[in-house]
C-alpha cells in the first residue's frame, strides 16, 4: 500500500536537536514516502486509508543495516570475549545448527515475530551457508500485513 494515513500522538524530528510533537495528529504516506505529519487532514488526503492508533505515541521506524538472524539467540553473550573467541564459543556452533531446517524455521520464526514487535521497520538480516535456511529467512513476512508491500 503505497498511500495511506495514520492517526494518533505523532512524534518525529526536524533536525538531530528538534523533536516535534503533534498530538491526535496525522502522518501522511503518499507514494510510499512521508508527506508530512499534520494538526488537521489536509483535504487533499481524506480520500487514503486511515490506520487509527488515536491515544498511540506513533514514532518513526528504525532501520537496522546489519542484523545477523541466526545469532538472535544468543544476543548479548560474550561481551568479555575477543572476537576469534566469541565466533568459535557462540556463532560457529550456533549457525552449523541452520542445516537442520526444522531448527531454523523455529529460530527464524522467533527471530521475524520479535523483528515484527520492535521498533525496527527496514532490516538489512544476514543468514548462514545453509541455502535452505536461508531462503526460508527470506520468505518470512516481519510487517504488517496493513502496511506489506
């Protein structure tokens, strides 16, 4: 859906030092891109699909450049290792368990629903050798399904 409106406490930035606030305002996606956020619905727009989160704090998405999938499940472990020693204790065991696709539908699986929950809306993910479990990762829908492509 390349055009449509949210409503709800919009919250973005102009610039790295000005937050701005818009309470029960709208945001306005026209041909897949922000139109602006608003006070009042510009007539203009009346006509797009609106997503009511009225009482919602809505915030821009983030975007993640670099998410490895596979090591979602041990996320924050050996932050006292060198990375020789964190990739031999943690991610080659974990990965090597990618070739087992019933492992890796149930990791990715885990790893997409958070995605979906987070704040993240754009994610560059990195998945293992194993070309199977990788083109599961790939199939794998994390939007919503109102605002899928």
């Amino acid at each position: 859906m390349k055009n449509y409106v949210i409503k709800g406490d919009i919250c973005y930035s102009k610039a790295s030092t000005e937050l701005c606030t818009v309470e029960n305002g709208y945001v306005v996606c026209r041909d897949g891109r922000c139109a602006g956020a608003y006070d009042a619905l510009p007539q203009e727009y009346e006509s797009f699909p609106c997503y009511n989160y009225e009482g919602h704090m809505v915030l821009p998405g983030l975007v993640d450049l670099h998410v490895h999938a596979p090591q979602y499940p041990f996320r924050g472990l050996g932050m006292d290792l060198e990375l020789i020693g964190w990739l031999d204790t943690h991610t080659f065991p974990e990965e090597a368990k990618y070739a087992d696709l019933e492992y890796a539908q149930k990791a990715y699986s885990i790893f997409a629903q958070d995605l979906q929950n987070s704040a993240t809306t754009r994610a560059c993910i990195f998945g293992t050798v194993h070309a199977q479990a990788t083109l599961l990762l790939m199939e794998m829908r994390t939007c919503p399904p109102g605002l899928r492509r």
